[in-house]
C-alpha cells in the first residue's frame, strides 16, 4: 500500500491566515491518520507578494501548533530543495515546461499586454478573458527567431477548447468542466518563474504527494492541474478540497476582521490549543460528537471522507468557550506565566498573584477577560449602594450597614487573614447570630470589591488584600452606607 503523503505549500506573504492554518491541520491530520508523512514547501515563486520575515512565521506557527513537518527545507528528506525559488534557479520547471513545447502539448506566446487585454469571450453568462491561442500557430522558425531577438514570452499550456474536462474530488464529487473556461492556462511567466499552478503540479508530483489538501476556491483550477498531469503521463493525486469560511454574517473571513490570522488569535489571549480544536471543527466534526479534543486525539478520529461541502462558519463564541474549557484544564504554572502580564497591567500592589490568578482560572475565557475581574483589587471602584440590595441574601443597605457594623471588631481582632480561618470566623459569626452565610458574606464582598461580580468570595478576596487594606476598605463602605 502506497504511503500516503501530503503537504502544507504556502507563500510567505504575512500572517497566517485561518483557512491556511486549516489547510496545514488537515494535510497533517490526513497523513498521520494513516501513519503517513507531512511535508513543508515554501511557494515563493509570486515576488511581489513576498514579505520579508514571513517564512519566520510559517515555521514558528507550525511548531506552535505541534504540525511538525517530516520533511522541508529544514529537512531534507531526499525531494529538495523544498523551497520553489530554488527549485526554479535549477531550472527544472523550464525543463518540464519546455518538453510539452517539445511534445505540442504547450508552446511560446509573445503576445504584448494590450493585445491580451483586449481579448473577451462570452461563455454562458459570464464575460471573460481567454487566450485565442494566436501563438500556437507560430512556426518554430517564427518561435525561434522571436526567441532570437529576446522577445518577451510567456509558456502556456495547450488546452482543448471544446468537449468537457471531468476530474474527482473527495469531497465535492464528481465535477464536470466545459473545456471552453479552462484557458490556455500560463506556465512559465515572462520573469522566467513557473505559474503557482504550474510549479504546484510539478513539486507535488517529484515529491510523491497523494492527496492534495486545498480550499474550494482552486476547485475551477483542477481540471487544468488534471490536463497537467495527464500529458506527463503522471498519476493524479486524492483531491480534497476545503468548504470556504465564513464569519457570523456568514461573509468571506477578512483580514480586517480582527482574528483572521493565528497571530490574531493568540494576541487577543487564546492558546494554541483551543485555536487547533476550533479550526479542526470548522467543515469536520467526528462521528462522536465530542468537541474538545488534543491534537493527538484528532490524529486518531479524523476521517477526511466526512468533511462537510457547506461553509463553515467561524463562530467567535464557541472559539471563546472552547478556550475557556482549555484555560480551566490547563497546568497553573503554565497558566499563571500567560495570565502574569495581564494581571500586572492592573495590579501594581503588593499582591499575592499566583492566588490572583488561581481565582480567575475558571472564570475566564481568554486572557485578556482577567482586566476586568481583577480591577478593584487596585482601588473599589466608585459604586451605588443599591448593590448591597440582595433578594436571593435578603440584604439591603441599612442590613448591610449594620451586618459590616457588627464584624468590624470581629475582623480587626483576627491576625490569621488565611482564607481558611476567616471564613472559619464568620461562619462562626453567622451562627452565632442565626444569620444565613450569605447574609454575612455578601455585604463584605461587596465593600471589598464594589462589584457584583468577583472571581473569589469575601474571605479569598480578603486574603489577598490581607488584613489593613481589608478593614480599611470596610470602613470606607461604613462612611458610604451612612451617608447615603
């Protein structure tokens, strides 16, 4: 059985992007399901479009991700180079190009950029522009003597123009093509360098890929890849072609979205982890129904034949969720190092953060959450007393006034501020005095915090505000309550 080998090929041209990131996870996934090998090619072939410290990125979101490529340009596994501007200085796609000269199945155009531009066909409802094959009739004395004189050229491939072109795709079907879109579909550009489409044909095949993982926009550009193929006299590959995705409003993913890229998404405070579960899930689900899943487990389940034709929607809230189940089950050490900035950009007091950072671990969804449930810890923010009212605690202001009346001494007296013996203290209060724990507890979180809402109850917020800044803040509270 042939060894199923895919690869990840992308331009260097920025960040990357969300559907490229899902490209290379299920080229990834696709090969190690079936003990198979993944492999890195750099397509740098489009000059204007490459930007300097882009295959940085590349390299650094794979490992990030854990899409450790089994053969690239910093591993050589006998089908380099793997980076296609090297490739191209070696001359091996004009080699190719030029032997389908040699066999009429392409051929040299000279013609000039005005004469290309004025080229359009109808083709059922749609104007477009195709190649008229004006240079396919040049004899090879006229081919040779433009060559001569140095004029420009292009190589395009010899395309039929009538009949139709049908090729398979795993997930889409079959698909049939009529053979007046295709075009005589460009190979060599004027510059010297192989089209993408072209150089994509040749590495896949000298490089032994058997399943070709894509978006659905390249789905018109199989056929011509199909004509490529054939006239070599080379086996076609396993097509898999991805559905497109789509935001809430279920338009194209845009750079100006904000979370396009996994860059994007890990500044705004989501882990690695969280990102590969969610992509995985964007056109696939397993059979099983489960959504958290480690990479490790999507090897195991991933089965390519189940992948969905309809566009998948980037739903930013599951992703939000979904990294929220991640930061509870994630190690603390690990965590607090990532929570660490974004609590010191609130925090500038002689707290006890890793206990910080403990109380908000279940309460988040990605880091940049923890601002705002951390914020009074610097300074109680100012707050209307109606917040001491609770029906559920049946509190309201004058209750409240008296209940922190009552435990002030109480908390005064006490050295341990642990958290453990405080509340051992005010359980004790509360019996004593036949109130309910809430009762007691929820006027104090209340004068700690001037929020409804807090990542830790009364006595773990006291703990780590200890035990002057505690009485002081309760007294503050008094004053308020008094005067209202």
């Amino acid at each position: 059985m042939k060894t199923v080998r895919t690869r990840f090929a992308p331009s260097p041209t920025g960040r990357m992007h969300v559907g490229n990131l899902r490209t290379a996870l299920y080229a990834y996934l696709i090969a190690k399901h079936e003990n198979g090998q993944f492999l890195l090619r750099i397509e740098d072939t489009d000059q204007e479009r490459y930007v300097d410290g882009a295959v940085d990125i590349i390299y650094r979101t794979l490992a990030k991700t854990g899409l450790i490529h089994d053969e690239g340009p910093d591993r050589d596994g006998g089908c380099g180079p793997y980076v296609q501007s090297e490739r191209q200085a070696s001359g091996i796609y004009l080699k190719y190009a030029k032997q389908l000269v040699d066999e009429g199945k392409a051929y040299y155009c000279f013609c000039t950029k005005e004469r290309l531009e004025s080229l359009h066909r109808t083709v059922g409802d749609k104007e477009i522009n195709v190649y008229d094959k004006h240079c396919l009739s040049l004899s090879r004395e006229e081919v040779e003597e433009n060559l001569a004189k140095g004029m420009p050229y292009v190589i395009r491939q010899n395309n039929p123009n009538t009949g139709v072109t049908t090729f398979h795709d795993e997930i889409y079907g079959d698909i049939t093509v009529d053979n007046a879109e295709l075009d005589d579909m460009i190979l060599i550009k004027s510059d010297g360098y192989p089209t993408y489409n072209f150089a994509n044909v040749i590495d896949d095949h000298l490089m032994g890929i058997t399943h070709v993982v894509r978006g659905n926009e390249y789905l018109s550009s199989t056929p011509k890849y199909n004509r490529l193929y054939e006239a070599f006299g080379w086996e076609i590959p396993v097509y898999v072609h991805c559905p497109l995705i789509t935001d809430e409003e279920h338009k194209k993913l845009s750079k100006r979205s904000g979370h396009s890229s996994y860059e994007d998404l890990i500044e705004a405070g989501f882990v690695s982890e969280a990102v590969v579960n969610f992509v995985a899930l964007l056109g696939w689900s397993p059979e099983d129904n489960v959504e958290i899943m480690s990479l490790d487990e999507l090897v195991r389940k991933f089965d390519y034949t189940k992948m969905s034709k309809s566009p998948a929607v980037f739903d930013y809230t599951k992703l939000k969720w979904m990294n929220g189940e991640y930061l509870k089950a994630m190690d603390f050490d690990a965590f607090y190092e990532c929570a660490l900035p974004f609590i010191k950009e609130v925090i500038t007091k002689d707290y006890d953060l890793k206990k910080i950072a403990a109380m908000v671990k279940t309460r988040i969804e990605i880091f940049p959450d923890i601002r705002d449930h951390i914020d009074f810890f610097e300074a109680v923010p100012d707050y209307d007393i109606s917040m001491y009212t609770h029906k559920k605690m049946k509190t309201d202001a004058a209750s409240s006034l008296k209940l922190l009346e009552e435990v002030l001494p109480l908390l005064k007296d006490c050295n341990d501020y642990s958290n453990d013996n405080l509340f051992a203290l005010l359980s004790g209060f509360a019996a004593q005095h036949e109130y309910k724990t809430g009762f007691v507890m929820w006027p104090i979180r209340t004068a700690l915090s001037g929020k409804q809402m807090t990542p830790g109850g009364a006595t773990e917020l006291m703990e780590v505000l200890k035990k002057e800044e505690s009485i002081q803040r309760i007294e503050e509270a008094i004053e308020k309550l008094k005067n209202s």
